[in-house]
C-alpha cells in the first residue's frame, strides 16, 4: 500500500512539474520577446524623435476594419516585462512549493524518508530563504569577483609601466603578486570543479542546458533508484545523482556558461 502512495504522489509531482516548467517556459519567452520589441521600439523613438513618435501613434490609435486596438497591444508589449517577470518569478516559487510537497511525501512512501513540513506554505518559506541565501552569496561572489579584477588591472598597469612587477615590491612576503601568480588559479571557490562532476555524474557534456540536466536526472534516478533495483544496492549511486541534481540548480546552470561557456 505505501508503494501505490509513493507512486500516487510522485506521479502528480511529476506531472504538476511539468505544468509548471511549461507555463515557466512560455512566460520566460514572451517576456523576452517583448523586452527585445521594447527596446527596439524604444531606441527608433529616441532616434527619431517626436515625428517617429507622431507617424507610429496617430494611425495606430484608430482600430483597423477588423477591430484591432494596436494601442493597448503595444501598451501591453512595453509593460509585458515587468508582468512577465514577476509572474516567472510567482510560478518558480509555486513550483517549488508544490513539487517538494509531493515529491517529499513519495520519498516518505518509498524510502522512508521524513517529511520536513505538514504544510505547503512552509515549502514556500523554505524556498524563500533559499532564494535569500543564493542572493547573498552571488553578491559575495560579485564583490570578491571585482575586488579580483581590480588587482589584475593594477598588476598590469604597474607591468605596462615597467615598474618591474610586484616582485620587488613585495619584498619579504614570498613573493607577493609576482607576474604568474594568477596563472591557474580558481577565484570561483571550486564552483567550476563541482558543477563539471556534477554534469559528468549525469553522464552529461558540459554545453548541456537545464532541459538536458533534469531528463538525464529522470532517467537515470529511475534506473538507479533502490526500490527498482531489489538485488542490487544502488543507493549510493542514487544518493550521487540526486546530490547532482541538487547542484545543477538553472542558476548555476546560467553562471557556469556565463562564466566558461565560451571556453568549452
């Protein structure tokens, strides 16, 4: 009987993620092609003034012979971004808060697993301070990324000036800031290390997107998982998948091709 739980509730969590990663996806979409229909609506009235203005609006604010109020569509195209946004944004924290209630409660039948609240509301809260935690870390990760450059640029304009490096100005400490000091050195605090394991652990390229990273998850937890696989101890191999999975959050999935897309 727990089985047909266990499955009952990972089945609605499944398909309510799915719901929601579509609805995600088309409102991520239409955001972004408003946005880019703003901006160039935007850069044609700056350039052509007032008269560009005049010649667009006039004929627009009058409906055509089938009805169309262009006026209030293009209204809605130049707000649409911020709409867009904050509805991506509602449907994230949704998500999460739906899909962790069933997910949990299918460990709690399967695996034996404790349930960590009673309440969806609570799964929102956690969420929140998730999302609050993630936020101070990539402002941490910013200012020590800045605070990096920085240095770098000072380095190279003591070097452009033939001052001689930092190896004379340091002295006594080892060394100092010597012209190859930087050469090989992780300043991300291991983050490309893990999220390149992580991918490999999903059997994964590096160039694999977010879509990529949850079907190879899927995949592969079901093959894994230690209620399919009775003769085999699996578990560990399971617990692996899931801590990569945890890892490839979209977020990091967006900062790993920000930061070394371009060198893979």
């Amino acid at each position: 009987m727990n089985k047909f739980y266990g499955n009952f509730f990972k089945t609605i969590g499944t398909a309510l993620d799915y719901v929601f990663e579509f609805l995600i996806t088309i409102f991520s979409l239409l955001t972004e092609l408003s946005r880019s229909f703003r901006s160039l609506l935007l850069s044609v009235l700056f350039f052509g003034g007032c008269f560009v203005f005049i010649l667009l609006w006039i004929p627009m604010s009058f409906r055509s012979s089938g009805g169309v109020p262009w006026s209030l569509i293009i209204l809605l195209i130049l707000i649409f971004p911020i709409i867009g946004s904050f509805a991506v944004t509602r449907l994230k924290y949704v998500q999460y808060m739906v899909t962790e209630y069933f997910y949990e409660r299918a460990d709690y039948y399967l695996l034996g697993k404790d349930v960590s609240y009673e309440s969806m509301g609570d799964y929102g809260r956690r969420y929140e301070r998730r999302m609050e935690a993630e936020r101070r870390r990539k402002e941490r990760e910013q200012a020590a990324f800045e605070e990096e450059m920085f240095r770098r640029q000072f380095e190279a304009f003591f070097n452009q000036q033939n001052f001689g490096g930092y190896d004379d100005y340091s002295g006594g400490h080892g060394g100092g800031y010597t012209n190859g000091g930087y050469a090989g050195a992780s300043y991300d605090g291991g983050f490309k290390e893990k999220y390149e394991a992580a991918i490999h652990r999903l059997g994964l390229d590096l160039s694999a997107d977010k879509y990529e990273v949850r079907l190879a998850y899927k995949r592969l937890a079901k093959k894994y998982h230690p209620d399919l696989n009775p003769g085999e101890d699996t578990t560990k191999i399971f617990q692996e998948i899931n801590a990569a999975h945890d890892f490839l959050t979209d977020d990091a999935i967006a900062r790993y091709k920000q930061m070394y897309g371009n060198k893979n």
